[in-house]
C-alpha cells in the first residue's frame, strides 16, 4: 500500500475519536501475524537447506550409476568387434591367398613380357649401331634404356647381367663409330659428301643417348682439332708477335663466320661456338704470355696498347654475344669522368640530369625488347663465364711503360699549362680558377677514359697514383709562384718569409691560386670517388687523395697568410710614421692622423679586390687573421712611441678609435657581410687592449697602478714600468709607483714581454745578456713584441693540416678566455 492508502485505512479503521480505543487489540493481532510469517520463513529455509544437501547425495548417485553403465556397454560393443573381425578373417582367408598369388602371375608375365622386348630391342640396337643407322639408334637406344631401369632390382639374374654386358658393348661401338664419324668434320669432305652433314647431325642424336660425358668428350675433340691449325699458324716466329695480335681475334671470327652453317649439325644445347671461343682465349693468353715473358726489351707502348685494345675489344664482343655473370652498365663510364671537375649552376645541373633519365629510360626500354627477342639461343647453363679479362688480364704486369709515359705526358702537359698560365682570369668566367686547373683535369679524365678502357686493376690503379704526384707538382708550382719576402727574425720563428711586397696583380694572382687550390682540393675528391667506382674492387680502400688534397690546403693556407704579410709590409711605414709622431710635445687633439688615412688608403685599394676574388669563408679567415696581427701590432707599436702628453695620448685615442671603426668597415667595403657580427666582435676585442693602454696613460699619477691593475689583471711590471716611462715620469717618482705597484701586484716574481705574449721574449744573440739601460731595454721590448706578436700572429697559420679544420679551431677559439689558441687571438 502506498502513503495515500495507509491512510485512507487507517481513517477508515478509526474514523472517530471513541473508535481509538479499538488500537490496542489491532496491535496485537498484527504482532500475532508477524510471529506467523517468522515462523513459516524459517520453516520453508530449513526445508531448503535439507533439501539441497539430498540433491547432491542424488547427483553423486546418478553420476556413479552412469559410470558403471557406459564401461559395461564400451566392454560389450569391443567384445563384440572383435568377433566380428575375426570372423571376416576367416571368411576372407581364401580369398586373400588368391589374390596374392594373381599379383606374383601378373608381375611375372609383365617382366617376362619387357624381357622380351629388352632382347629383341637390343639386337635390333645391334643392327642399327653395325650399319650406322644413328637417328634410329638414338630412338631405340632410349628405349632400351628405360626397360634397362625396369631390372634395376634384377643385376644378380645371369641373364640380365648378359643383357647389360651387351648393351655396354654396343654403347662403346656407337661411340667409336660416332668419334670415326665426326673425325671427318672440317675436313673438306662436307663439301663433297651431301649426306655427310645429315649423317653427322644424326650422330649427335645418338651421342645425347649416351651418357653426358661422351658430348663433353666430343666437343672438346672437336674444338681441340679445330684450333690445331691456330696454334700451327701462331706458333711460327712471323705471327708470334704482339703486333700481330689482332690478327688472332680476326681468325676466330672468320673461322666461326665461315663455318656457321656448318655447325648448325650441333645442337643449340651443346653451345659448340661458345664453348670453342673459351677455349681459343685459353689457348691466346698463354701465348701472348709467352709473348710477354720472353720479350728481351721493354714493347713498345704503341703495340702494347694496340694489342690490349683490340684485346679488350674482342672480349666485349664475346660478352656482348654469349653473355655473362658481369652486368653491362646502362651508362658509360666515360660519361660520369666527364662530370669531375664541373662547376655548373643548377639549372644546367637539372637539365643535364633530366637528359641523362631520358637517354638511360629510353635505353632500358631497348634493352627489355632486345632481351625478349634475341640471343635465346646463347644462353648458358648455370653462372655463365666471364669473359671480360679472360686474355686482357695477362697485359697487366707488362703495362709498366704505358704508365710511364701516361706520366710523362701528363707532367708535359703541366709544364706546358704552367708556363702558358696568364696567371689571370678570361672575362666573364665564373669561378675564378685559372685555366692550367682546369685544364690539368680535362688531361687527367682523358687519361683515366683511356685506362679505364684497357684495365681497371693494377694498371688503373698505378694511373691513380701517377695522378696523385703529377697533381702534387702542380701544388708545388702553386706554392713557388706565391710571392716572397727577405727574412729575419719573424722567418726564424714561423718558418716564413717575415717580409713580402706584393703588388695589386700579386693580390689578385693569389686570390686566383687560393681559388683554383680549393677547386683542386674539391675535384681531387670527386676524382677519388670516380676511381672507386670503376677499379677492381680489392683496390677501394687504398684509392685515397687526402695527402694531395692536404697539399692544396696548405697552399690555401699559405697563400692567406702571404696576403697577411703582404698589407702587413705595406702597412710598415705607416707604422713607422706613428713613430716619428711628436706625441711629447702636441698640446690639442685634431683630426685623425696621416698614418692612419695612410692605411685606409692600403685597405680601401686592396680590400675591395680580395672581397670580390675571395669566397665567404676564405675572406673570412683572412679578416681573422688580419685583426689577429694588426691589432697586436698597433698595440706593441704604442710602446715603440716616446713620450706621450695627454694630448698626444687623446689624439692616439682617437687615432686608435678610427682604426677600429676602419678595420669594422672592411666587410662592407668587401661587399661580404655575411660574417660581419663575428669579425666586428673580433675587431672590438683586439682593439680595446689599445684603448685600454691609452686609457692607463691617460689616468692621473696618483691613481695609475690602480687602473692598470683593474683594465690589465694579467698586467707585468715590465710593461707597467713602460708606460710610466710613456707618460714622462723620471726615474725617482717611477720607483715609488713601481715599489707599491708589486706590493699590490698579481705576483709575477719574473718579468716577461707583456700580457700580449704567451710565452717569455728570448734574448737575441746578437745583443749582450746585460742590458743595463732601462730606455734601451724597453725600447728593444717593444720591437721584440711587434715582431714576434706578428709571428704568433700569422706564423701558426701555416700548418699542413686540413684548412677547414684549423677555421674552425680558430672560430672555436674566439669565444675562449684561456689555451693556445686563445692567446694566439690575443697576441
């Protein structure tokens, strides 16, 4: 009942207030139906509880009943099998006896019956092989042999054992006859018996009756006694030459042209041509190693390559007609050498390379036809034989004086290219290489086309080493043409020329060799990779041009630095100039000093010609190398200067500053931006240490040692004591500024050169070990410094190792404060 109805029957129940009294007997008679319902619940679970416990003491019952009906019947039905068979085995004993024995009969008259038919074939076979009768041999011969394999389990019968006797006689009289037969082939005689070709291809029906291995014994009789009469011709002392080499290959050629329809009597399996040109190149390359061998004097090198050309040719057309295991390149060899070396903008490259496609696409294209059509009947079995080498192979060892005079020739062509060199660039050229570049490597990829056609095993890869020394000659050549300079101290300490003048053609001849270097090094790698392809595989790994490729970077590298020493050398009289400036006695500062227009003169004339000659990276470096010398020297050319008044200082100041806002102006002048933020950062850093020289020298005297101290930590009391003297101190007030200057000091206990040097200035040999005057001492120091801060400067430069790889330890070693490269930067 829901809410609403309770109450409705409770209102019902008691509709008034006398009927309430009527509660109470309600109660208990609700109470009593509770109990009931209680008692009848746990009534009916009781009976469930039993109830489940009696079903299972049932199921366990029925299953156990189950268990031992189901192997009752299994045992029934079994027993009852076996009756059965064995009554059918009694019924059917009889007859299995009978048929037993209709099986042994019918194998009897069987064997019986091909018994028979083994005999009368044999004697027939007999007859056949007595008369020659061969087409009807080569029938009846297949036939006996298949009944021979019927008494495979019969040998031990006497009978069959006679049997197989006989046959094996006839085999070996059809094999005689077949030998006498064939005897007479290339005779003449198939020109006068008509039936003798007939009769021949009859023949060798029988002979592919026979076992294999009396064809192979007939082919190589025959391909034996075809070449005796080449061996008779070019044995004698007039053909047994190498010139006449070529005469061999014509022979084999006619012989097979001549004789072709003749052949047709072999069968397309035996492969008679083939088989017979194997042969013949066996037979040639021992002769023509004889040949070789016995020579008493080096050949000459006409009719060596004579000989191996027409060699080489002769075994392509082999491959070419019978085939091989080598697969025939869809591209020519002499197209990719064509390629090294080509500098070409990117749409010629596309345009070429789509060219290249189409021919290789429409080639392929002729190939699958041809391949579908022709040469069916030349195909070998199993790998086929590799013909290229075959004879050519035996030419290697005596190949000697070509590569000689391939190497004499190129070295020709190099002296003939270097002294025609104009040593400039034709108009409109676009890669600013000199013509003898270019020109060495055309001679070098004609001279590997033409190898590469004759060998490409040792011989090809002595070329490759006569290439790698006629192009070390040429960077010889490169380096020596390079300008040179008197020597000295900066000589002694590089291994360089301390001094070069170089003209404005010098400039651009250099930049035209760093150039053609670089294009060298590039084609010599290109080079390499083509040599790698083409030669013998067990020659890869030591085709290398590293050596002749580390030779252009030292050319590279050299040449640089020579452009360095050149604007350095013309910088030596502005810097002179600087010297002769009375900085003592100038009392105002004006404009920017003559030294300083002098070299923005120099920059303005040389840098425009070296930006548009030299590649990004190239420039690159020299601006390096240019900040790394200049800046040091202005630095130690301060020092070389006399007294200095404060207006001489601020008009160095100023000087110092126009220096560096002109060397910050080289890559725009240049047209070279590209590196722009690393050199300005570069040039910022080396200038500053000038500013802050002329920064000490412009402090008050009270306060100097403590600006030193904080614009120079690394500072020396040496140079401390320099620039004292720079500001016009006598030598009293110099020691009491010097004594609290190493009372506060970094604590050198050694003088050494200055901050600017990594390494202590050693005494000349020419000067005294005592040098007591402290004017001469420094000025000495300042020379010392600005030429050994050169040397350090320029002179590490010059290494033989990889050029890309010492730019990039240079650019490493900007950012670094410490190490040998830093304070290579530094000096």
């Amino acid at each position: 009942m829901d809410k609403s109805s309770a109450l409705e029957y409770i209102n019902q129940m008691f509709p008034t207030e006398a009927s309430l009294s009527g509660v109470e007997p309600l109660m208990q008679k609700i109470h009593g139906e509770i109990r009931r319902v209680d008692a009848t619940i746990l009534s009916a679970v009781r009976q469930q509880s039993n109830s489940g416990t009696k079903a299972k003491e049932d199921l366990a019952d029925a299953t156990r009943a189950v268990e031992v009906s189901f192997s009752y019947k299994i045992q029934e039905i079994k027993s009852k099998a076996e009756q059965s068979e064995t009554m059918v085995q009694e019924i059917c004993r009889d007859i299995k006896k009978l048929d037993f024995a209709k099986k042994n009969i019918t194998t009897t008259i069987t064997a019986l019956h091909r018994l028979t038919m083994l005999v009368s074939a044999v004697e027939q076979l007999q007859v056949m092989a007595s008369k020659r009768q061969y087409k009807e041999a080569a029938a009846q011969l297949e036939a006996v042999s298949q009944l021979c394999n019927h008494f495979e389990a019969y040998r031990d019968v006497p009978k069959i054992t006679e049997l197989r006797a006989k046959l094996n006689n006839i085999k070996q009289i059809l094999k005689s006859h077949v030998f006498s037969d064939f005897s007479s082939l290339g005779t003449g005689k198939e020109t006068e018996e008509t039936n003798l070709l007939q009769h021949l291809s009859d023949c060798c029906l029988v002979v592919d009756a026979l076992e294999s291995s009396v064809r192979e014994e007939v082919v190589n009789n025959f391909c034996s006694r075809e070449l005796t009469s080449y061996e008779q011709i070019f044995e004698g002392a007039e053909l047994a030459r190498l010139d006449k080499t070529e005469r061999r290959y014509a022979w084999i050629k006619r012989r097979i042209r001549t004789n072709e329809e003749i052949w047709k009597i072999f069968p397309a399996s035996w492969h008679v041509p083939y088989r017979l040109c194997i042969q013949f190149c066996k037979k040639t390359r021992k002769q023509v190693e004889s040949i070789l061998v016995n020579m008493k004097e080096k050949p000459e090198v006409a009719a060596l390559l004579q000989a191996l050309q027409s060699t080489v040719e002769f075994e392509k057309e082999l491959e070419n007609k019978f085939g091989g295991d080598v697969p025939i390149p869809t591209r020519d060899i002499g197209d990719d050498i064509e390629e090294i070396g080509t500098w070409e903008n990117s749409s010629q490259n596309v345009s070429k390379i789509r060219k290249q496609y189409e021919k290789k696409f429409a080639a392929g294209q002729e190939s699958g036809e041809s391949e579908t059509t022709g040469n069916k009947d030349l195909s070998v079995p199993g790998a086929g034989f590799n013909f290229r080498g075959i004879i050519s192979s035996c030419f290697e060892p005596h190949l000697t004086p070509y590569i000689e005079l391939e190497e004499k020739t190129l070295m020709e062509h190099l002296e003939k290219v270097v002294q025609e060199e104009t040593w400039g660039i034709e108009y409109g050229s676009q890669n600013n290489v000199l013509h003898s570049s270019t020109q060495l490597f055309t001679d070098i990829k004609k001279s590997l086309k033409r190898c590469s056609v004759l060998s490409k095993n040792q011989t090809l890869f002595n070329l490759f080493k006569v290439f790698q020394r006629v192009l070390k000659a040429y960077a010889t050549k490169l380096f020596l043409k390079l300008p040179k300079g008197g020597t000295g101290i900066v000589a002694a300490a590089t291994g360089m020329d301390g001094q070069i003048k170089v003209s404005d053609r010098d400039e651009r001849v250099i930049c035209h060799i760093v150039n053609s270097s670089e294009y060298c090094h590039k084609t010599c790698g290109e080079l390499a990779e083509k040599v790698s392809e083409i030669v013998d595989p067990h020659y890869v790994d030591v085709v290398d041009m590293s050596e002749v490729q580390d030779e252009f970077s030292a050319v590279i590298t050299r040449s640089l630095v020579t452009l360095v020493l050149g604007i350095e050398t013309k910088f030596d009289a502005e810097m002179a100039a600087m010297t002769r400036v009375p900085w003592g006695t100038l009392d105002s500062v004006g404009d920017q000093s003559g030294y300083v227009n002098g070299i923005n003169t120099i920059l303005s004339g040389s840098i425009p010609v070296l930006g548009n000659h030299l590649t990004p990276v190239y420039f690159q470096f020299f601006l390096d190398k240019l900040a790394s010398s200049l800046g040091p020297r202005f630095y130690a050319n301060i020092f070389r200067c006399k007294q200095l008044s404060e207006a001489g200082a601020q008009q160095m100041l100023l000087d110092t500053q126009a220096m560096k806002t002109i060397l910050l102006e080289i890559p725009s002048l240049a047209r070279q931006t590209s590196t722009a933020a690393s050199y300005s950062k570069f040039v910022s850093r080396e200038m500053s240490r000038a500013e802050a020289l002329l920064k000490v020298i412009l402090s008050p005297i009270d306060s100097v040692a403590d600006t030193y101290r904080a614009l120079f930590p690394e500072g020396t009391p040496m140079e401390f004591q320099r620039i004292l003297e720079l500001k016009g101190l006598k030598k009293a007030d110099q020691q009491s500024i010097l004594d609290d200057f190493n009372k506060h000091g970094p604590g050198f206990t050694q003088a050494s050169v200055s901050a600017a040097m990594p390494q202590p200035v050693p005494t000349p040999p020419a000067l005294p070990l005592a040098i007591t005057n402290p004017a001469t001492a420094a000025g000495f120091i300042a020379n010392s410094e600005d030429v050994l801060t050169r040397a350090a400067a320029l002179g590490r430069g010059a290494a033989t190792t990889g050029f890309k790889k010492f730019i990039a330890l240079t650019e490493a070693a900007k950012d670094r404060k410490d190490g040998p490269l830093r304070r290579l930067f530094n000096a």
